[in-house]
C-alpha cells in the first residue's frame, strides 16, 4: 500500500526563504495567468501569497494542495503530523528542556521557538477532522497525528496531551541534544566540537528512552544525527543500531523509512540508514513509509524509492494505523 504517515502543513519561520518556497510550492499547482516574471504575474502570485498567509496553514484552500497530490501519485493514506513545538500551548515544555541561556546557541534558539510557535492544537486538531471526510470521498484515509518531540522527564506533559486528542498515530522524535537543536543549520558548527561516537551513543539512549516511554506508535527518523552528513564509521555505530532495534521489537513500537533528508538536507540520505534498516529487518520491527514534508508539492517525495529500499532489505509489509490500531498490511499491492 503506499502511504504517507508524515506530513506537516506548515512550520516556519516565516523568512523571506519561506515565502519564496511557499510560492514556489503554490506555482506547482496553480496555473498563472500571465507570463512569468512579469509585473502582472508578480501582482497575482503576491495576491496568492497575500490569501495563504491571511488564511495560514489550517485552511480547505492549502490542505486541498496536498490531497491533489496525494491523488496524483495514488496515495491510499496520509497521516497530517504538525510538529508539537508549534503550538503555543507547549512552549513551556520545549522552554524547559531546550537550551536557551543567555550566550550564542540559547540566542539561536530563542528566536527560532518564537518564530515557529505560533497555532493552537485544538485548531490543528478541529481543522483535519472537518476535512477527513472530504479526502475520503476521494478514497484517500486523512490520518490525524502529531510529532512530539520526546526529551527524558517530559512525560508528564506529553501523556495528558496523547490521551487528550484521537490521534490516529503518535510519533515520537528527538532534535535535540543536551538542549541543543542539532538539525538546526544555524547551530550545526557545534558538530565540529563534538565528539560524534560519544554523541551517538547519547542520543541512541534517549532514542531508547522514547520507545521504551509507551508514549508512541512510531519512533521517527532514528538517525537524524546524520543531518549535515556528520556520522562515526556505520561499523561504530552497529551495536547501537542493534539496541534500538531490540527496544523496538520489545515494546512493539514501529518507525519509518523517511526520505526527508535525502531530499532536503546535506546528507542525502535516507533514515535510516540502509544497513540500520537491514539490522531492523532482522528484529522484526514493523516499518511505515514518509516524506516528512513541509510543502504540498513534496507530499511523497521519493516514497517509490523508500519501498524498493524496503524490499532490498527484506520488507513485505508496511504499518498503518487508525486510532492508534497498528495494522500491516502488503507493501505492495499486487502481493
């Protein structure tokens, strides 16, 4: 089945970068009146940009983007999993645990929470069930989910939130390390003074924290580490990939094959890895498909080539999920 089981509609910041990949993402679909680069097209693609930023992320007009492309590339199911981190109800949490002290790094970082932590989650929440039934008209499964970013002690606040919404899958991942955003391109020189094997083994364990916390359905992008394509010889890091392995098969968590970061960062690479996903083969641990896209025009970016890395590694099911009810099912459709 091909499916897509992470995907956000928006996360900021709000830079002049953002407004061009917005408009870009909005060019994929709409068909201009005027000649390109005109003063015409310029004034009607600023009044496209004008109604999305008016309307924001949680509107019929930029979902429906993201259920076009689905039906193009003959998605059966696509799980919506705005980050946690942009809802202002859980600033306290990510101000607790991230670093942001007075010095260079906690200056980075305080910015770039003010910037992204703007919505409300009952918001995001009442906005994808009022459309569930619209992408299902079209024989597309709208999945409602969340990415809560999982650091050691924020149980607390991450069990009432899970237990409080109808998620259909939870995903649990981690972006920070010690406080510190290492997918952040404005803070990834601190990789130059680190460590990596130590830093591995580190975050591994919080990773193995996560999934052993019961919190989750899916344990997300395992070695994101890799980002800027710093990374110890894979045969270092094998131990670790067999203990989350382990964990995963122990707690009957799943996690995905994410093509984000082979087509948006550094690294070009897949998470994980393709001898990290051969060690979870052989545990056994249930794996779904995700482009981890932030624009509509991404939505299942490179999933035909996630599914073939599957299969080279063994895989003839994937995980679905609905109201947090693992389902495998083929990953092909033919089997």
């Amino acid at each position: 089945m091909n499916v897509d089981y992470h995907v956000h509609l928006e996360e900021g910041p709000y830079s002049l970068r953002w407004w061009s990949r917005t408009a870009e993402a909005l060019l994929s679909f709409y068909q201009p009146t005027f000649d390109r680069h005109s003063r015409e097209w310029m004034e009607e693609l600023s009044g496209w940009m004008a109604r999305r930023v008016n309307q924001g992320a949680y509107s019929q007009e930029w979902l429906d983007l993201y259920r076009l492309r689905a039906k193009q590339l003959g998605l059966r199911e696509v799980g919506i999993v705005d980050h946690l981190y942009r809802f202002k109800e859980f600033k306290p949490y990510f101000e607790q645990h991230m670093h942001l002290q007075d010095d260079p790094l906690g200056h980075i970082q305080r910015i770039w929470l003010d910037q992204v932590c703007t919505d409300s989650i009952d918001h995001f929440v009442s906005f994808i069930q009022s459309q569930q039934a619209i992408w299902k008209a079209d024989g597309i499964n709208l999945r409602l989910g969340i990415e809560a970013d999982y650091f050691v002690g924020g149980e607390n606040v991450l069990a009432p939130m899970i237990e409080a919404y109808p998620w259909d899958h939870v995903i649990g991942s981690i972006h920070f390390a010690d406080g510190w955003g290492f997918d952040n391109p404005d803070a990834q020189d601190r990789f130059e003074h680190t460590d990596l094997l130590s830093l591995y083994e580190q975050t591994f364990a919080v990773v193995e924290r996560a999934i052993g916390s019961g919190l989750f359905d899916i344990v997300a992008h395992l070695d994101n580490l890799k980002v800027f394509g710093h990374r110890p010889p894979e045969e270092q890091l094998l131990p670790l990939y067999q203990r989350i392995a382990r964990a995963l098969q122990q707690h009957g968590v799943a996690t995905e094959v994410n093509t984000g970061l082979y087509y948006r960062y550094p690294v070009k690479e897949m998470c994980p890895s393709y001898r990290f996903l051969q060690v979870l083969h052989e545990y056994g641990v249930p794996v779904t498909t995700s482009s981890d896209s932030h624009f509509p025009d991404h939505l299942g970016s490179y999933l035909a080539e996630a599914r073939q890395l599957l299969r080279k590694a063994g895989y003839r099911e994937i995980a679905t999920f609905e109201r947090r009810e693992r389902k495998l099912v083929p990953l092909d459709d033919t089997e």
